[in-house]
C-alpha cells in the first residue's frame, strides 16, 4: 500500500473516531483503535487534519491533548473570510462558552480596537456570533459563537432575570418545595409499619420534586437537577428540611423530608450568605456584592 494510501485511510479513521467520541479523541485511543501505528504516523496525520481546518486541537489538562471535529457547517461559512475576521472568529471559537471580551480580542489578535469592534460587527451579521451582557460585567459585551450557549456562570443560570436577581422567583421555589415535602409527610403518616416506616415514606428524591415543579408550569425557565438541589440545601440550612443520601446503582441520590424545628435557629445560622445560591458569584465588584444584597441589610437591622 503507497504511503498516501495509508495516511488516507489513518485520516478516514480518525475522523470517524472524532465523531463517535462527541468529547474529543486523545492520542491514546487513536492508539488503542489501530494499534499497529506508530506514534509519528499518528502525529503526521493529526498535523495534517490540522493544517486542513478539519479538527481543533485543545489542551484537556497540562500533559493531554483532545483533539475534536471542527463543525463543518461553522467551517463552511468562515472560508473566504477576510483574513482579520479568520482571525477574530477562531479567538472567539476558542473561548468556548465562556466568552470574550473586545479588549481581550484586541490583545490577543494584535489588531487596533477599531478593527476588531468592526469585525465583530461583520460577524455578528453573518450570525457567526452574537453577544451578550453577562451579569459579573452588565455594561461589557461578550462574545461568542451564535450556535452556543453561555455558561452559567455568566448569564447567573436559571435565578437571573434580564441580569437581575430573581427574588421573587426564588421565593415562590422555596415555598412550593417546601409545601411539596410537607404534603408528602403528612399522606406517610399513613403508612403501617411504625415510626422508621413513616420516617422513610417521607423522604423525595430531588428528581421527583424537580418534576413535581416542572408540572406545576410556574416558570418558563428550565430547571436542572442542580438548580432544584440548590433550592432544597436553602430549606435544609433552614431548618425546615432534612437530607439524606441513598445508593442507587452506583450513584448517590439526595432524599429530602420536611421536618419541624423545636428549638429557635441560632443567630448566626441565618446569615443568608450560608443559603445563598449565588455565593460563589459575589464579589466585591458587580451586581452580586454584599454591598448590593438586600438580603444582608434586612439580617443586620434585624
């Protein structure tokens, strides 16, 4: 077989590799598909899927490298490109979900502030990408590429609402998981068998609750399981639930039960920041500061 042939075929592998591993494909598991290479056979392919645009090389930790299949739609619309808008868009598409900034852009590109902020606007009518405010920097725009989504951690998930803490929202989530959990304690007080029989009849699994609140259609946001345990780690800093944890197959699965309080909460126990869900968002900068939080004014006048 001529040297072409085979770097042909090796290519062909490695594509359908990248597709069935959506994750990204490491250097060991090209390895382990065709055993018989060696490993400069395997670089001298992936250089070359490189240099022809049709895989992205990224860095999965400081010794491994992933390489995934480029989109070939995204790649289509980008050819012919001037080369400053190849340039721009491939710093953003490297930037994944969590998005950039113009300035970052500039710095990373070498292109006057003028040119980028006039690319990014050449893009964003392509619908290459498209921006977004996000609620650490409200007044920055943030780019990314228009077939993703931003993270969490930037658009505040599913408590923000047009870059503003819901509170509202919150509230009216606490308050029908609670009446969820305190439903289910009152029918398991029929339940025969004793005290531990009704204790464990009692006890929801965070995905029943979570479908329980989905049903009830009180928001229009989609609501994840970590959102869902979020709201019921309030209840439990409260005092109003209490957790468990049971196997099932090889994964832990949350249990919750509504519980009554005998004793008061001590003071300290109801700092809001202990049941915050965006504590690991405030800052002493933006929207989300301590400063800001009505929350931690009304606990000190109290």
């Amino acid at each position: 077989m001529a040297a072409a042939d085979k770097a042909n075929i090796i290519e062909q592998r490695v594509i359908q590799l990248c597709g069935e591993f959506k994750q990204g494909i490491t250097y060991q598991i090209i390895q382990n598909d065709m055993p018989e290479l060696k490993l400069s056979e395997i670089v001298t392919v992936i250089n070359r899927l490189l240099a022809n645009s049709r895989i992205d090389m990224l860095k999965k930790n400081e010794d491994e490298l992933v390489f995934k299949l480029r989109d070939p739609g995204s790649l289509h619309r980008i050819k012919g490109a001037e080369p400053e808008e190849q340039v721009v868009y491939k710093i953003i598409e490297e930037c994944g979900t969590q998005g950039i900034w113009a300035r970052e852009i500039r710095a990373k590109s070498n292109l006057h502030l003028n040119t980028v902020e006039k690319v990014l606007r050449k893009l964003e009518s392509k619908k290459l990408i498209k921006s977004f405010n996000s609620v650490a920097a409200p007044k920055k725009k943030t780019y990314l590429l228009y077939n993703l989504e931003p993270d969490r951690s930037l658009t505040g998930g599913a408590w923000y609402s047009d870059q503003h803490f819901d509170s509202e929202f919150v509230d009216i989530l606490n308050q029908q998981c609670w009446r969820f959990l305190e439903q289910r304690t009152v029918r398991a007080r029929q339940v025969a068998g004793g005290p531990i029989a009704v204790r464990n009849a009692s006890y929801v699994a965070s995905k029943e609750v979570l479908k329980h609140i989905t049903e009830l259609g009180i928001t229009k946001v989609e609501l994840s399981m970590e959102d869902i345990e979020t709201i019921l780690e309030t209840l439990v800093f409260d005092g109003k639930v209490e957790r468990s944890l049971a196997t099932e197959g090889a994964q832990g699965v949350r249990l919750y039960r509504a519980v009554t309080s005998f004793l008061p909460t001590p003071s300290l126990m109801t700092v809001p920041c202990g049941v915050c869900p965006l504590i690991n968002e405030c800052d002493d900068v933006g929207n989300v500061t301590p400063v800001k939080c009505r929350y931690m004014k009304e606990w000190l006048e109290w």
